[in-house]
C-alpha cells in the first residue's frame, strides 16, 4: 500500500472502530512523529482501535511520568542528541566526559523506567552508534558507550519492558536505506519510512498479545508445503523429504520450524486435499517425516473447500479466524481463503522453493512473545486429549451423567505466584468466556497477588483423561472499609466450557470475599463481539442488575445468606 | 500533475482535495504544519518516484513549488 494511502485508510478505521481507543505514548529526543501512523495503522487494521500520542519532543523523563493512561509505551532514546552532535565528537570527547554522560544518562534511564514501572508494556529501544561507525573497522568509543548503557538497561529493566535491538531493524533496512539526513537537519526527524515500516513489523508480536490478538494456530497444507511432491500422484513413498535432496532439506527446515513452534504452545494442523489414508502414511511410516501425528493437534484431510475446512478447525479449537496462520503453496487456494475468510493470515510458499525457510520464519514472528508457561509446552497434546473426550461424549444420555463420568476435579490456587505468567496468558488470549476483557501483563499479575488488596483465584482443571491445566481466572479488588469487593476479571479458556467448571470458580471466589468479610460483590459485563455467550452469567447465579447500558451490565450480590446453587458434581480443593 | 499533488496533500494533511486550491501554500492551509510537511516529502517521494535534493526540501511549501519541484525532476515531461 502507497504511504499516503495507508495515511487516509488509517483514518477511515478510526471512524470505524467502535469503544474507546487504546492510548500509546512514544517518547523520544528525536522528531519521531511519523511512526504514528505505521503503529496506529498495524494496530487498527487488525480491530484494535488504537491512538498513538507522541510526547513533546526531547523530554523523555518528564514525559515518562505522564504516562498512567498509556497501555503501551515506546521510547526512542536516540544516543546521538544525549549530547549534541555525539555521532560525531564521539573520538574527541575528553576522558572525563565519557563517563560522566554515561552516568548522568544511566540515572535518566533508571528514573523512566521507575516512572513507567506500571505501563503494562514498554518498548525500549537499545541504545545504537551503528549509524556511524558500522563502515570503521576499528571498535569506536561510541559502541562501548551504547554497550554499557545497554548493560545498564538489561540489568534495571523489569518484566513490563522489551528491549528492542535497533541493529536488527538496521540489518533488515540497511543504514543508509534506514536514515533521512535531510529530515534530520531540517527537523530532527532521522528515519525513513522504509525504518518504521520494519520497526512496526519487528515490534508488532510484543504488541499483539497486550490487545488479546496472539495467533494461536498455524496450520499447513501438505502437498509441496511440507514436502515435496503430491502424496496423490506420487505415492507416499515418491515424495522428498529426505536430508540428501536439497529440496529435502528444505521441507526438513520447515517442519523443523513447526515443531520449534509448538514447543512454544502454538496449535500445529494440517489442511489438505487428499485422501486420509495418503497422508496418515506419510505421517506415520515416511523415514524422513519429521512432524508427526503427536505434533499434529487438529487435522481436515479431505475434499472440502479449504475455508469451510478452516473455519471448522477455528471452531473445533475455540479460537477466531483471526488467531490463525494458514501455510499453502497454491496461490489459487490462498487467493479463495482470503476472500472467504480475510481474518485468516495466509502465507505461499515462495516459488523460490529455497527462500522458503527464511521466508516463513520471518513470518512466524508473530507468534508472540512472552513467558513460556507449561501449559505451552503441552498444548498439543491437551488438544489431543480434547478429541478424545469429545469422542466419549455421545454415549452418555444427559449432560450431568457425562459430567459426573469424567470425574472432574478443579482446584482453586489462590493468590499463587507460581502461575502468574499462565494467569496473564489467560487474560490475554480468552475472549469468548470472558465477563470483562480486561487485559493484564505478568507484572500486573504479579503485584496483584502480592496486594492485600486483590484477589487472584486461578483453577485448575482435570478429569480422568488427563490433565485441562490451569484454564480459569477471577480477579477481585477489595475495599474493607465498606466490605465490597469488585469481580474485575472472570474468564474461563475455552476448552472446558459446558461443564460446570466456571460454576465452581464464581462459588468458590465468593466462598472466599465472604470469609475475607465482604458482604458486597459487584460484577460486571462488558459486551463485545466474542463474549455474547456469558451475557447472562451472572444473572443465572442470582446477582442483581444494578446499571444497564448499550449491552454492558453493572451487578450486585449480598453475600449474606447466599448459597451455592450449583456444581454438586465437581469436586473442588483449595490450593 | 497538479491533481495529483492535491491528492496527495488531501491524503496527507486529511482534508477534502476540494478544498485545496492550486495556490495553496503552508501560510493559507491550517491543517500544513511542519510535522505534516515531513509526511508530505515521503509521501511525494513514493508517489512520484524522485528524489528531492538536499537544497529542495525547505521548498516544498506550496502546490506551485512543489509542481515545479516535480517537473524538473521529471525533466519538463508532461505529467
């Protein structure tokens, strides 16, 4: 898309992006406005309505504590203007100066991340004399200044904070593809569009998740996607794979890919044109596979138009189209994808077949960033588990009876610091059973179980198939002056809906404001696209409805006299 | 040409292109600050494929210089 019309679609989503934007800040000691629109644009383009405030120009510390509002902030500390024109006295400066600006830039540092400490996400650029020693072969004294300023930002900053390396965007762009000097003379403004459109793609799986858009899913097609060859045609032993073919090897990579993908807890499918049989041969007695039927969580092998195949594997796994990455070598395929289904990310597999790897590595980066919890590193096979279950449902005559066959068993951890990353996860990624779709990082988690002042409840789910792990979240902000407490979070992941679960959780979170001595609960729903199902979740448990407006509902319960109503067929510890 | 400058300016600075008259300049269009005449160069860059040298930048302050910016770029060719 040209520039100037990225400028005016940009605009257009504003209008029609409904509710409140997000706030960004960008902070810098350079003119950086322009990326605003590289930042508002990647996040509104995929339904996040954001607004993107630039700070007033070279005030980063006084800015940085005007940030209470901002959900993310972003700081362009530009090395060259900590003095001026430092890119180019870096040689002739005195032995004293290095050190003192060192030091006196090291305090500033130290005093915006304090001041930003409670942003939910900082991105904060790595300091970079690149730019002007990249062509010297010799180690300038500009480098060793960003080395130790950045020894000194790894060391101060907190779990909010991403550390972005410029020198990746530089490596991407090249420095004289990534500098404007005459917008840098003329206004201070040193990059060019060509930097900030990188700088946005680099930074966007940082941003994503904060805005609960992670992609969950990356399905494949098969016939020269994940090897090369057509099973149908060729037979299950005429395809190559194998580590002597340099296409082999290719396919090799990108399996190797896959499987490095769901060791980080994305949900690994297939989708294909095919019969069954041809590709189970394939998968479970070619040599050369590396991806597997264990590595492979959710499958539509079969004749179907691939996009009523898509959206069945979207809601077999609870997720939206738009957490999904298809990988397809058809160009005809992909084309009717995404007409049919334009929230789904597609890849093609580039006809330069040894682009292929790199290409889609790039590609996967938006996968997210983040803590890896345990509940990612066995996601696959929980889904698996899923199947299996599902599979064991029709033979029961009621819901109850089924239930009760399961033997299910939620334990409810309290405050538990143990989980915190899994409990921010949760708050990022759940968006259908979700009562409030308010988005928290690890270091708001963190703190929030360590306050006397919240409660933070996480369940834990399993039943005689196997493990569900930790798939429910409840927050309560308490005030016992007036014995009231605030439900600002309550979410149930997908995967154990229609079973009762989300019952033990509310009950057992009242169990425990009312033994903490609450005797007010309020509630809240706060409607959006996905989460219409839960509209009535609290009315169905006897709160009352104290405010009504525009599908948004304020509640209220008097914990005195109010009994459990529900989940006689679920066992529930405490933890 | 001249069209096209408009439609760029309206893309940029986001008002209608109607209201952009052939004599606009930064001193008669409110919305044509200098943080918008950064976006304006790039945006003129990509559009038209040239260059702006170094002497040119401070001079793209209104539809005429910037026309004549253009032509000489594009050597007197009819646009």
């Amino acid at each position: 898309m040209e520039y100037s019309e990225l400028l005016a679609v940009n605009r257009r989503l504003r209008d029609s992006l409904p509710s409140d934007a997000a706030q960004l800040a960008v902070l810098s000691n350079i003119t950086i406005d322009p990326i605003r629109e590289f930042l508002e644009y990647a996040l509104r383009s995929r339904g996040v309505n954001a607004d993107v405030h630039i700070g007033v120009f070279d005030n980063i510390v006084q800015e940085s504590a005007r940030c209470e509002k901002h959900t993310v902030v972003v700081v362009f500390w530009e090395m060259m203007t900590i003095l001026a024109g430092l890119q180019s006295r870096g040689e002739t400066l005195d032995d004293l100066s290095m050190p003192q600006l060192l030091a006196q830039t090291s305090a500033q540092i130290s005093l915006v991340l304090e001041n930003l400490s409670r942003t939910p996400l900082v991105l904060f650029n790595l300091f970079s004399a690149l730019p002007y020693t990249y062509e010297g072969i010799k180690d300038a004294r500009l480098d060793r200044l960003c080395r130790c300023l950045n020894d000194g930002l790894r060391a101060t900053a907190r779990s909010n904070v991403v550390l972005v390396d410029l020198d990746k965007i530089f490596a991407q762009v090249s420095i004289p593809c990534a500098l404007d000097w005459r917008l840098y003379y003329t206004a201070q403004s040193l990059y060019s569009n060509a930097f900030y459109t990188a700088y946005t793609a680099h930074v966007l799986p940082a941003l994503l998740p904060v805005f609960g858009k992670a992609k969950k899913a990356l399905i494949f097609d098969c016939d020269n996607t994940l090897w090369k060859g057509i099973v149908g045609e060729d037979g299950a032993q005429g395809i190559t794979i194998s580590p002597q073919s340099p296409q082999g090897k290719v396919f090799r990579d990108v399996q190797m890919l896959a499987l490095e993908m769901a060791g980080q807890g994305v949900i690994i499918g297939l989708c294909s044109k095919n019969n069954p049989e041809d590709v189970e041969a394939v998968l479970e007695s070619h040599p050369d596979m590396l991806l597997r039927n264990r590595d492979i969580a959710i499958k539509r092998i079969n004749w179907r138009d691939k996009h009523a195949n898509l959206r069945s594997i979207a809601e077999d796994l609870n997720i939206g189209l738009d957490a999904i990455l298809f990988v397809d070598d058809s160009p005809h395929e992909i084309l009717a994808i995404q007409q049919q289904c334009p929230e789904i990310e597609c890849f093609t597999v580039p006809k330069n077949l040894f682009q292929y790897p790199s290409a889609l590595r790039a590609f996967l980066r938006c996968f997210g960033t983040g803590s890896l919890t345990r509940e990612d590193a066995t996601r696959t096979e929980m889904y698996q588990v899923e199947a299996r279950r599902k599979a064991a449902a029709p033979q029961h005559a009621s819901m109850e009876d089924f239930i009760r066959s399961l033997g299910l068993k939620v334990t409810l951890y309290v405050n538990p610091a143990q989980h915190v990353a899994r409990i921010a996860q949760l708050t990022q990624k759940t968006n259908q059973f979700n009562l409030t779709t308010a988005r928290h990082v690890e270091e708001e988690i963190a703190r929030a179980v360590q306050s006397e002042d919240t409660l933070v409840v996480a369940a834990d789910v399993q039943d005689r198939f196997g493990h569900y792990g930790l798939t429910g979240v409840a927050m309560a902000s308490l005030d016992q002056p007036t014995k009231t407490a605030s439900i600002d979070v309550l979410l149930l992941s997908c995967r154990v809906l229609g079973r009762q679960v989300e019952a033990s959780l509310l009950e057992g979170l009242i169990r425990l404001l009312q033994a903490a001595g609450i005797r007010r609960i309020l509630a809240y729903y706060r409607k959006t696209a996905r989460n219409s199902q839960v509209e009535d979740f609290y009315d169905s448990f006897g709160f009352t409805i104290l405010r009504q407006e525009g599908g948004d509902k304020d509640y209220v319960l008097e914990t005195e006299g109010y009994h459990s109503s529900r989940a006689e067929c679920i066992g529930v510890e405490y933890a | 040409m001249r069209e096209e400058i408009i439609r760029v300016l309206s893309q940029v600075l986001g008002i209608p292109p109607a209201s952009i008259g052939d004599d606009a300049s930064v001193e008669t269009v409110e919305a044509w600050d200098s943080l918008r005449q950064i976006r304006l160069m790039m945006a003129l860059e990509e559009k038209f494929q040239v260059r702006f040298d170094d002497e040119e930048v401070s001079d793209l302050i209104s539809v005429s210089a910037i026309y004549d910016a253009l032509r000489r770029h594009k050597n007197g060719v009819a646009l």
